[in-house]
C-alpha cells in the first residue's frame, strides 16, 4: 500500500469514529 492509500484510510477512518460518536449520542 503508498502512503497516499494509508492516508485515505486515516481520514474515512477518523470521519466514521466521528459520526460513529455521533450515533450513539443520537441514540441514547
């Protein structure tokens, strides 16, 4: 994998703990 591929990960990675967060404050 380039590093340009494992960046991408981070960021959808960081973008779905967020709305993941999210969620479960709208859920609770």
């Amino acid at each position: 994998m380039d590093s340009q591929c494992v960046q991408r990960i981070k960021k959808s990675d960081q973008f779905y703990g967020f709305f993941g967060l999210l969620a479960e404050n709208i859920w609770e």
